[in-house]
C-alpha cells in the first residue's frame, strides 16, 4: 500500500465546518495533546461545497487542510457524497429511494439516495473530480475515504429505475431467458417468464417471494453498491494513483458482499459500536476484526471509527466505563488493526447525533474522563509503531460466505430459529474461549496454510467448494461441518438425491430427514461416555462411511448418529447435526485441537484473552483481562519479554488488573 503514515494511525471523523473557526486552533492543541495524527475530514458536507448545481466553494476546507498540515496531522479526505444536497433532490426526482412497500423516503435524514440514480451518480462523479483535482498534490491528504459506511441507512431501493437496471444485471447473469426461468424454477406457482420486461422485483407480494429472485436481487443490490465505490475509486485513481483508497465498513454487515467490495479496497476500515453492556461484545467483537482481517487475506486493517464511550442511536446508550474504551481499541489492535480513530473528534452541538460521545465532549473540558483516556491511549499508541503491518498466524480458519447468508437466512426455511450469524457466532465464541486464533476467510480461499477448517451450516455449496474442501481433508487437514450443509446449489435449488450434496462423499454421512427443533425444546445427546443436551435443529443421519461419536437419546432419532467423524485422505472431516450446548460444543473443538496440536503462545486464567501478531523476527503477545478481577498469568521460566507499553523487561509472571493490557514482545 502507498501508505506516508509510519505510525499507528489515531484520530476520528474532524466536522470542523459545524463550528466557528474560532474552535479550530483549540483543535489543533487538543489533538496534539492526544496524539492524533489522522483525521476524516468532509463527510458530510456536500451542501456547503456545492451550494449550487456546478459552482463548489473550498475556502474553508482549503484553511483547515492547511491548518492541519502545519500541526503534522494528515487527512483522510472524505469525497464527502454520502449525503447529497437539498437543492439536488429537489431538482432530480431519480434520486429519492423506494422502499419494499413503495413508499417514497424523504430527505429529512442522510443517505437519501437511490443507488442506481444516474442523476445521483452524475452529481458525485462531478464532485469527486473537483475534490481529488483540487487537492491532489497536497502533502496533508494521506488517504482517500469513499463516501461513508455504503448501504448504512438505504441498502436496498425498489424504484422503477432499480427494477430496470436489475432486469440487465440478470441478462448479464444468465444470457437468455431459458436459463433465468432454469435457475428460479419459475414452473413453480406459474412464475415464468416470457419475456424480460416481465420480470418484477421482490416488492412486498402477497405471499412468499421466489427465494431465488430475492437472493439475486440481495446480490443486484449488492453490485449497485458497490459500483458506487468503484465509480468514486476510479475517479481518485486517475487523479492520485499513490493515495491509497478506503470506504469504512460496518462489521459483517449482510447487504454487502465485503470480500468482493475489498478486493478494490487498499486498506479495509472498519467502524465498530459493540454494546459495552452486553456480555457477548467481548467475543463477538473480535469475529467481526477477524472478518475485516480476513477480507484481505490477512492484512491489517484501520477501526475507522469507534465511540469513546456512549453512541446515542440504542433505547439506553451505556457509557464504557473506566479503562474499557482501552480494553476494546487494544482487542482491534490485537486482531490486526494498525489504526484506532473514533466517531468523533467534538461532539455535535446540534443535530440527530449531539448525544454520541466524541473526544472532546460538549464540556470541553481537557481534564474529562474521555479526553483524559483518549490522550492516554493516543501517546502509549506512538510507542507502537513496529506492530504496525505485523500479521497474525493462526491455524484455524472459518467459512464466511455472504450467498451462503442469504440464501440460508431467507424465507420459508425449515425453521426461522436458524440463521447464519447465530452460527457462526456459537463456532467462532467456542473457538475464542479456547484462545484458539481464527480467520474468517471466504469460501474460495488457499486453505493450504491451516490445520482446521470449520463451516457453521454451509447451506449452499457453489462450483469449486466441493474440490477445495475434499483437497484440504485429503492433505491432511480437518474440516468441521454443522448441520443443514450441502443443501442447496448458487441459485438455492435443492439438491436432488441426498442430503449432504456435495459434502457427502467428504463427509461420509446421508442426511434422511431435517427436524428442527422449537424455541423450548431440548433433545439429549450421549458423547464420550457423558450426557448432554442440544437445542435447535436435529437430523436423521445414515453412517456412508463415516463413524458416529456421538448418538440422540431423544424421540424418534433415539440411537442414531448426532456427532460423526468421516477419514478421508490424510485428514478427517467432522459433521455436527445438532447444537450442542456450550460445553460440548467446547469439549469437540478442543479435542480437536488438541489433536492438531493448536494451543494459545501461553495458559492464560479464564477471562483473560491472548491474541499474537507477527513480524517475520518477532512475536507480540497481546493480553487482555476481559474480567472484573485481577488475573495472574504465569510466564515460561526460561524467557524474558519486553512490555511495550511500560517499556521495560518482564520475566516470570504478571498481574493484570480488570480490564487492563498487555503488550510482551
Ligand atoms: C456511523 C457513521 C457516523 C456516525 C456514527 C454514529 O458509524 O459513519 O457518521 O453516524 O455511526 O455512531
Ligand atoms: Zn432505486
């Protein structure tokens, strides 16, 4: 990447346009108090740079680069068409978005655009050129922020210029009609389709939608998007090709194929607002680091934004008490972030987020417990600068897939209890409380480089799962399966013939019959000579192959396999037909590990969590106390560390109080 920054990159959204010029040079002290050295600067000033169709005005964005420049702080300069102006909605009437039911969204808000509007996309193609010509040779700009978190608030738009466009993306998709009426099975309820222009969109119906239609439209939807990216990126590529491009992204966020949209990214940036009173943010947290890790293959990424403490968008907005804002801005940095920015520098005065906590709160007051932990965070982050580019080395892998997530999360499935994420999310928290490293890597990943491959409910397999999965077992590696896997193919057809589809012969099983179970319903399980309960989903399995390591004791499924394990080549390939509760879900994946010889850099108490990053000579052990009590965590006899934080050699053990950190090199 054409990256200037040697640093970790810290900062926050910068809206200095809000308020009077006067505040700016109290900005400027502040933020080298804190130690920032990167802001996002324009996002949401579209209507002040173009107060008219064509005529741009820069003064004050011309002052602030400048004033920033002089204080070495360097912009991520926003191409600032995440929300377009008044008099431009006024004028066109492509650009308002349509929803499900047909109803015209007003702009009272942000984000108000169709994103197939050509009138939208001509007025932020004009204004991206303007912004990049006028700018490009500026020392400040450092990076290029394409619009703000695509598809946030309008995702998905049903107008009439929508239908149309999405009528060429499928002539694109499936050439000729035949195929199209193939692929959606529209012999079913009298869909077909004579001609194109018949086709409708998934608008709201009067009963359930071709769950075909709906999953290309997800992915029609999906392209629009993120051609918006790409006609931005263009633009700012022809202009500046060494500033490296990024659009910030919002966790595994389902309308947007994420590994298809980074492939175009130069750095993934992620923006992160975990609830600080959930108990299930500590774990569910880290997936979505690991997730915006494995989008590119394993680089780092920036936490673009972040709250210091409270947002103001959930029904009670809790604060995050002392230290945890560091606790969480080190786990990011842990799973590979090399920049830690917040939403945003000075809280708004005025407006729908005056209530969401920022660096510098409405008080001003530099002695705040916020400012205080926000400058304490950005001067220990310049003693970091090494772990910058470092990578992580894990041996676990996850399949993430976003087809897969929205054909198995659609309507009319045999349980709606059933969804991706929640799967994903049980895998991937068992594997955490492990302290087992994981990437989460899309489907048609090199899997050569890990021992264990685990797959929460791959619904659908597409063209190519099938050898890469069978390739990875027959060298020797393991692959984990759940249930309701190999059902359907890319156009979420069933397979005809037996369940697992395409995962049987790896799997050595055959799925008869599918029994969900309801919300309460319990069935039991033996495994390993104990007794256990599993909630959720059960199946009917046939051994083709395969040995059974865990059987039902419950209703008709009494006696036949829940849990099996199939060799196959040099490797082995699990299938889990159930949920099982926590600890045995804990007790097979460290069984596992164990077999494949996977243990954490060091044995860390419960509550504490280790996380390593890599240099090609060096290791930097992460640990976190996510507890409220102080944890002691011994260290190896023979070795000495350096504490990159305290600066200073460390050697047998450390205490690490609640919530706090360390960093050992
Ligand atoms: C998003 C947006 C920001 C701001 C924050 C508030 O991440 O990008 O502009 O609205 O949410 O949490
Ligand atoms: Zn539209």
């Amino acid at each position: 990447m054409k990256d200037k920054l040697t640093g970790i990159y810290y900062g926050g959204d910068y809206n200095p346009e809000q308020r009077s010029e006067s505040v700016w040079q109290e900005d400027m002290r502040l933020m080298k108090k804190a130690g920032v050295n990167f802001v996002s600067l324009g996002i949401f000033s579209w209507a002040l740079l173009e107060p008219q169709e064509g005529v741009y005005v820069f003064d004050w964005l011309d002052k602030i680069i400048d004033l920033l420049y002089e204080n070495k702080i360097y912009v991520n300069l926003s191409t600032a068409t995440a929300a377009q102006p008044a008099w431009m909605t006024c004028k066109y009437d492509d650009i308002l978005p349509v929803n499900k039911d047909g109803l015209k969204l007003s702009y009272a808000s942000r984000q108000s655009y169709c994103p197939n509007s050509p009138s939208y996309k001509k007025g932020a193609a004009r204004l991206v050129r303007t912004i990049a010509s006028r700018y490009k040779d500026h020392p400040a700009l450092r990076m290029w922020h394409i619009n703000n978190e695509f598809g946030c608030h309008t995702a998905e738009c049903y107008c009439d210029n929508c239908a149309q466009t999405f009528r060429e993306w499928l002539k694109a998709r499936y050439l000729t009609l035949d195929k199209l009426n193939a692929a959606w099975g529209t012999k079913f309820w009298s869909q077909y389709y004579y001609s194109w222009d018949e086709i409708c969109i998934p608008k709201t119906s009067t009963a359930f939608i071709n769950p075909s239609m709906t999953l290309d439209y997800r992915r029609f939807m999906s392209d629009s998007l993120i051609n918006l990216y790409l006609e931005e990126k263009k633009i700012v590529n022809e202009i500046t090709p060494a500033i490296p491009v990024t659009t910030n992204l919002m966790n595994g966020f389902k309308p947007i194929d994420y590994f298809t949209l980074a492939q175009d990214m130069d750095i993934v940036a992620l923006d992160s607002y975990p609830d600080p009173s959930d108990s299930k943010t500590y774990h569910n947290t880290p997936l979505q680091f690991d997730l915006m890790r494995g989008l590119k293959n394993g680089r780092p990424f920036i936490l673009m934004e972040q709250a210091v403490s409270h947002v103001n968008w959930r029904p009670v907005n809790a604060v995050k008490k002392p230290n945890e804002m560091r606790l969480m801005s080190y786990q990011a940095m842990a799973h590979g972030a090399d920049g830690i920015m917040f939403f945003q520098w000075r809280q708004s005065q005025r407006g729908a987020e005056k209530f969401h906590s920022a660096m510098v709160s409405h008080n001003g007051d530099e002695n705040a417990r916020g400012f205080k932990e926000v400058c304490q965070l950005g001067n220990e982050l310049s003693l970091l600068s090494e772990l910058k580019g470092t990578y992580s080395n894990n041996k676990a892998a996850l399949l993430f897939d976003y087809d897969n997530w929205w054909a198995l999360d659609g309507e009319c499935q045999p349980s709606s209890l059933t969804t991706y994420m929640l799967l994903i999310e049980k895998y991937y928290s068992t594997l955490f409380h492990l302290n087992i490293g994981v990437d989460i890597v899309p489907i048609n990943s090199d899997l050569s480089m890990y021992d264990i491959v685990v797959a929460p409910s791959l619904y659908m397999t597409k063209p190519g799962t099938k050898e890469l999965l069978e390739s990875f077992v027959h060298h020797g590696g393991t692959f984990v399966c759940s249930f309701f896997s190999g059902i359907v193919d890319e156009n979420d057809g069933a397979v005809y013939g037996a369940y697992p589809g395409l995962l049987t012969n790896l799997l050595g099983i055959y799925v008869e019959e599918l029994n969900p179970l309801n919300r309460d319903e319990k069935y039991r399980l033996s495994y390993d000579e104990s007794h256990y309960s599993c909630t959720l989903w059960s199946e009917k399995v046939h051994l083709r192959g395969a040995s059974c390591i865990g059987h039902y004791e419950s209703d008709f499924l009494n006696d036949s396999p829940a849990l099996t394990v199939n060799s196959f080549g040099c490797g082995k390939a699990y299938y889990i037909s159930t949920l099982p509760e926590d600890s045995l879900l804990e007790k097979v994946l460290s069984q596992i590990a164990v077999e494949k010889d996977i243990s954490p850099a060091l044995s860390v108490p419960k509550g504490v969590e280790i996380a390593c990053r890599y240099s090609d000579s060096k290791q930097y052990i992460f640990l976190l106390n996510h507890s409220l009590e102080d944890q002691f965590v011994q260290l190896p006899a023979s070795m000495t560390y350096f504490d990159m934080i305290k600066q200073q050699t460390v050697s047998q053990g450390i205490t690490l109080a609640s919530k706090a950190i360390k960093i050992l090199r």
